[in-house]
C-alpha cells in the first residue's frame, strides 16, 4: 500500500499544474462570510481573524469548528 500511495504522490506533483488547469476555480467563501457576520451583528476585534470571528459567532471555539469541517470534508483523524 505504502509503495502505491508514494507512486500517487509523486505523479500529483508532476502533473499539479495540468491537473489544476483542468479544474475551475473555486469562488472564495469569505464574500459571503463577511456578509454573514455583517447581518449577524458579528463585529470583528482588530487582531481576530475571520474565522475566529465566524467561530465565535456559531458558538464553537476555533479547535471545534476545524474538526467540524474536517469531519464534514472527510479528513477527520481516526
């Protein structure tokens, strides 16, 4: 398994280029979160990052909200 996953890995770094030339762009997510928290009355402290701000706003500490989103992605660790 280890041999195939390393061959994987060295054939993405070859053809990373090509690979994301074929995909679209994804469009950013932080537009419509600052809208969110706009609406929300969210009012960012000068040194919080948005998704500190957008943490705080779901009730959830930055910790919660990355397993959350790691989970929901898939990539939650086993």
């Amino acid at each position: 398994m280890k041999p195939l996953l390393t061959r994987l890995r060295r054939l993405e770094t070859r053809f990373e280029s090509r690979l994301a030339a074929m995909q679209p762009p994804r469009p950013s997510m932080v537009p419509m979160i600052v809208e969110l928290l706009d609406r929300w009355g969210i009012v960012r402290d000068p040194n919080e990052s948005l998704f500190e701000a957008f943490a705080r706003a779901l009730g959830m500490s930055c910790r919660e909200l990355r397993a959350e989103l790691m989970r929901r992605a898939g990539l939650a660790r086993r």
